[in-house]
C-alpha cells in the first residue's frame, strides 16, 4: 500500500498573499465586530425606549372651566367620558349665547351651575370670595371703595374666559323677557331662564365700604354699561327680577356671554 502524502499545507499556501492579509486584517475585524455589537445594542434599546417617547410627545387636548388645556399622555392615569352628559358650555336663549357658569376665578368659570364663583367690583378683573373670610384671587389687593371710570366695561379688564364677555344692560333685558322662575338646583336658590334654560345662583353680594358678604338668597350680576356714577345690574329674588342700578364699588356675581 502506498504511504499517504503529508497533508501539511504546503508551504506556497502558506505564503499565499490572501493569509498575510488576513493577519494585518485582525485589528480591523475586531474593531468592526464591537462596532457591530455596539450598533445592535443601541437599535435594541432604542426601540425599547421609543414607545415611551412617542408616548410623552403626544399629548391630551381637553376643556377645563373654559380653558383648552394639554397634557402629556404619560401624566395621565386614566380618562373618564361621560355618557350622554351635556358638554355645551353655553345655552341659546333669544339669540344670545349665555354660560352656563358663574365666572371663579378671572379667566374661568364655576364646575357647576349652582356654584357661586367670585364677586367682582364693576370694572375690575380681582375677583372676591363669595365666602368668608375675605379674599382676593390675587392673593394681594384689598378691598377698595373707589369706583371705576369709564363708559363701559374695559376688554383687559373683563373678567370672563377668553371667548366671552360681561353682558350689556339689553342682553340682561333680553334675558329676563325670556321669563323665570324662583327655584332650587341642588339645594341652592336661584332662577332659571327662558324655559329653565338657565340656572343663576343666588349668590348674594359685597357691601360696598367694607366688602362684608350680604343678601345671601339674592342675585346680583353685573352688565358691562356704567349710569353716570352706578352701573347697571341684574337682579333677583324669590319674588321679583329685575334690572336696575348700584355703586360699582359693590361686589357682585359674573355671567358671561359669548362673544
């Protein structure tokens, strides 16, 4: 039998030009390999990553006491939708669009229809608790008896949210020819308008020298139309409604319309 050949490599392979190369390649092929690794790790985690940042990018569009508010989704622990609420902020009644809530705070209205809100003195955006102890939504001014100038009740002033506005003297007119009635709304005294469209609580008011709370069980609502000195204003009681005239100084309710 024949004696195998050696099957050592012969010696012309071993100097083949494409071994050499592969030695000078070694540093190379390293680096590349970490670079790949380093590449897939960063992929990997990235698309771990991106579903919360896409999530903390979009964000909740909603209504708050007349505000458009947003917030990121990633703040937000669950969303509940009523079912078959009305949402309107408003109501029609002979052709003018009245809020269905006392004006809180400046630029906001109530949660509710039968909440109070704040007094305001005719001219002014400080709104005054409706409550005791006395207090500024400032947090600053103090109560002032001294009335506003001016034929009517100035935009940058005007305490209603952006969209609406301080009644005039016709559009409370309008509004009482609509007809009312004496009722509660949820334990609170109040009228509705124009076929009980409209609850306006019976907020009472403040006096005008000290701003001490008075008349609980009255409604008293300023239209944006100054008489000379006074100013005119909405209203009410279990037994009558009406418009007439008083002190700007004297704090009273706010409902808006719409612009």
């Amino acid at each position: 039998m024949k004696k195998l050949a050696n099957l050592t490599t012969p010696s012309r392979f071993a100097s083949h030009p494409f071994n050499a190369l592969k030695g000078n390649l070694s540093p190379f092929l390293t680096v590349l390999r970490s670079y790949v690794l380093t590449v897939f790790f960063l992929s990997s985690f990235s698309l771990l990553l991106s579903p919360l940042q896409a999530q903390e990018k979009k964000m909740f569009t909603h209504l708050k006491n007349g505000e458009v508010l947003s917030t990121p989704i990633s703040q937000i622990d669950s969303v509940t939708f009523g079912t078959g609420g009305d949402t309107e902020p408003g109501v029609w009644i002979n052709g003018i669009y009245w809020a269905k809530c006392n004006v809180d705070s400046p630029g906001f209205f109530t949660a509710k229809p039968e909440d109070f809100g704040m007094f305001y003195q005719w001219g002014s955006k400080v709104g005054w608790s409706s409550t005791d102890p006395l207090e500024a939504s400032d947090g600053i001014h103090s109560w002032r008896n001294l009335s506003e100038t001016g034929n009517v009740w100035k935009a940058e002033k005007d305490p209603c949210p952006t969209g609406w506005r301080v009644p005039t003297k016709e559009e409370f007119e309008s509004l009482v020819s609509s007809g009312s009635v004496w009722k509660k709304k949820n334990d609170i005294d109040g009228r509705f308008f124009g076929n009980e469209k409209l609850f306006l609580p019976a907020a009472g008011y403040r006096h005008t020298s000290d701003g001490v709370l008075g008349n609980v069980g009255y409604g008293n609502y300023w239209s944006s139309i100054p008489d000379t000195n006074d100013a005119y204003y909405l209203n009410f009681y279990e037994h009558n409604c009406y418009i007439s005239d008083n002190y700007k100084t004297y704090g009273n309710s706010v409902r808006c319309v719409k612009k």
